[in-house]
C-alpha cells in the first residue's frame, strides 16, 4: 500500500473510538469492527496487502491459534485511546485499553505494511510482543518478532514519499475491495475450473470405457465355455504350456494363447471358470457403477457452473475449503464438505452420500432440503440450538446449487435431523420445519 493512502486512511480511522469484535476471516485477513457496525478488512497477504470495506466477507473458518486467542482476549470491547502512523512509516498502530474491575490493560495493535515482513503485532505497554501473526526471528530480519521480546522500531525510510489525495477514504476502501476481488475472483475462477474439469473429463473418459451388459454376458459365456473344453481336453494338454489348441464340441479346433504357464490342465479351467464368473457379477452389478458415474459427472458439472456463478473470493474459498493438517481421516467420495463461518457443511454428491448422511447426522444436526422436490441432501453439524441465520441461507444456496442450474426462486426446508425420518433409501417424511426463499436469478 502507498504511505500517502495509509496515512489518509490513519486520519480516517480516528473518528472510531471502540474496537467491538477483532478476528481473522481468513489466514491472512484480519476484520476489525469498529463501535457498533463499521467493519474495516486488513488484508496482511506478503507483498500484496490491504485494507478494504465491503457488505459482507463469510468467515470461512474459526480460528484459535494462540495469536487469535490473545487478539480477542486484548482488543474484543476495546477501547481506542489513539491511532498514528508509526514514524511516519507504513504501520498502522492503535493504542487501547480494556478496562476491568481492577484495572486498566493497555495494549498496542501494529498492522505492519511492510512487503515481505507484513505483519501484525500485539503489544503491550512496554512495547513487548504478546502475539504475532508471523514470527520473525534473527536470522530472516535485524527486527525480531518474538514473545516477549521488547520490538524494535523499523528505520526511517531513506526517501520522501509521493502525495497521492483521496477524495472519500471510505469510497476508496470500497474500491480497493472491489478491484482486488474482480482480478483475484477471475484468476480463482480459471484455476479451479481446469482442476473440476480434468476430474470430471477423467470421470467421463470412465464412464465411456465401461462395457455393456451384454458384452459383460457374452464374456462370462466364453470364459465358462473354454473353462469346460479344458477340462474335456485336459489329456492333450501339456504342463505348463502358453498355447492351447482344444477341440470344441462341434469337432472345430479352438487356438487360446494363456497369459502365463500353469502346472496343470484343472488350474487353467480354474482361472477361466474366475474370469466368467466376475464378469458375470460385474454385468449384475454393471447398473449401480453407471449410475455411481453419472451422479459424480452431474456434481463436478453443477460445482463447474456454482464456481462460475460466484459473485467473489468468499464464495470460491466457500467452495475450496483447505484440507485439514490433521489425523489421516479416510474421506468418503460421496459426499462434499464445505466450511461457512467454522460450521462444517455435508452434502450428498448421490443417494449413497445422501444416505450416509442422513445415517451419521446427530439429532441436533440441521437437515436441508428442497421444498417438495428432488435435491440433494445438507447436513449442517452442529450442537447448538440457534445457528446464525447467514449460515443457514449459505448451507441452503449450496443446496440449490448442486441440485439445479436453473436461475429461479426456490424455497429450502430445513429442520432438526430427529425431525426427519428415513422411508426408504433417501425418501425421507419430515415435520416442524421453517422454510428459506433462495433466488438464483441476481
């Protein structure tokens, strides 16, 4: 960020005099809501921060590092007793204080724009780091940022900065949101369409490979025919030889090249007896893994079109939640997971995901579903009795999405999941619901 817009900016926030709530958003962005409602974004990405306003940014996960724990704990109901530019450098910092019964609790909160070394620093009133967002030790920069490390301040820079006026500080931060959205959200946009659309043309080059059932019924007949002329012609038969003539029934020779020796005539009629016999169970079976492959091409193709719908950055990273560093959990490849404002999201990709859902959801989970018609199922977990209600419209939205490309207005029951009982696969009869009006067309 330029200092001359930081410093405007500075003159901008002095007008606030509270910090309400302080938490990160994302891995890198911090949202500060200032007295009652004024939300301000400080975007702390290396060599490409920020700080922008807009209407709403969807907190994609609940973070509790130690860092995040102190910030609440410091600056959550906080008082602003002032806020300067830093040596008239490129760090925003606040001073506040918390009152309690006992006394009162100063602090320092640095937003720190500094190319590579952007960060942000908790203080206290000696100037010591309580947290940091990125630690910094000696050997990557002179300036250590460590707990309980008193922080050195950054040199005076070597040059006097260009002016570059505002007009409305506020409009700017709008825009600032605004353009780096529209070129961020265009670029997540192409990644992750070419990532769905390799899986699902693997997915389709799958389901185009697949036999028929017929053919399936034709190769288990010869495999089970030659079986029995082995046996039949078992004295002609030499160990371990890799070619076989046999004579059919009808006295026509029949020429078979084997894959590899056996030691004997009963273990060839034994790999031709296996071979019929699953190709007989793959043709049984060949209608459950067509339409296992249909299913996951309609998803990959309504998750490609919900990506392309995406108004922005929020939405994509909705979609794209980041794998856990956690225990290996073997994921099940019917059913979706997203993450809305740290409550974990599931939905069936197919029946079978529909049914695990509804098999493993707890009594408290919110169940959702499209009003009184086919969709997939979404299962909300949770314990709590009340979910936020942005919660709820972005579960139900999803819901829409991987159900329908359809641009209309469609209502989303939602209940309990004791609420709902299961009839038959994913039948389900369900009652004490509350309905959600979702519109796609805007």
């Amino acid at each position: 960020m330029k200092l001359s817009h930081l410093k405007q900016i500075v003159e901008y926030l002095k007008k606030f005099k509270k910090i309400a709530a302080i938490y990160r958003v994302n891995d890198t962005t911090v949202k500060v809501v200032f007295d009652k409602e004024d939300a301000v974004y400080f975007n702390m990405q290396r060599s490409n921060s920020s700080i922008f306003r807009c209407k709403e940014y969807p907190r994609t996960k609940v973070y509790n590092a130690p860092f995040d724990v102190l910030l609440s704990k410091r600056f959550n109901r906080s008082n602003i007793l002032g806020i300067e530019l830093l040596n008239e450098d490129k760090i925003i910092r606040f001073k506040t204080s918390l009152a309690s019964a006992y006394k009162e609790e100063v602090s320092y909160l640095q937003f720190e724009f500094t190319g590579k070394y952007t960060n942000v620093i908790l203080l206290d009133g000696n100037n010591v780091v309580l947290e940091a967002l990125r630690h910094i030790d000696l050997f990557s920069s002179f300036r250590e940022v460590r707990v309980g490390q008193k922080l050195l301040d950054v040199p005076p820079a070597p040059f006097t900065p260009k002016e570059y006026p505002l007009e409305d500080v506020e409009a700017f931060l709008y825009e600032v949101y605004e353009k780096e959205q529209n070129a961020r959200l265009e670029n997540l946009k192409k990644q992750k369409i070419s990532f769905l659309k390799k899986k699902l043309k693997k997915l389709q080059k799958l389901y185009d490979k697949l036999d028929s059932k017929e053919v399936l019924e034709q190769e288990a007949q010869n495999y089970e025919h030659l079986g029995n002329l082995v046996l039949s012609n078992q004295h002609t038969i030499k160990p371990y030889t890799t070619e076989l003539v046999l004579q059919d029934y009808d006295g026509s020779k029949v020429e078979v090249q084997l894959e590899k020796p056996y030691a004997n005539p009963f273990l060839i009629s034994e790999m031709f007896f296996a071979k019929s016999k699953k190709a007989k169970q793959k043709a049984k079976h060949l209608h459950i893994e067509e339409e296992s492959l249909r299913s996951k091409i309609q998803h990959h193709k309504l998750f490609i079109n919900s990506v392309q719908e995406a108004k922005d950055v929020a939405k994509i990273e909705l979609l794209f939640p980041k794998r856990q560093q956690t225990k290996k959990v073997k994921m099940d490849d019917s059913i979706e997971t997203f993450w809305i404002e740290g409550y974990k999201v599931q939905l069936g990709k197919n029946e079978r995901g529909n049914i695990k859902l509804l098999e493993s959801a707890r009594a408290r989970d919110i169940w959702l579903h499209l009003k009184e018609r086919p969709s997939t199922h979404v299962i909300i977990r949770t314990d709590k009795q009340n979910l936020p209600q942005k919660v709820l419209e972005a579960a139900a939205r999803l819901c829409v999405e991987f159900t329908t490309t359809s641009k209309d207005r469609y209502l989303v029951d939602y209940t309990p999941r004791r609420e709902v009982t299961i009839q038959n696969g994913a039948n389900v009869l369900y009652n004490k619901y509350k309905t959600l009006e979702i519109d796609t067309r805007d």
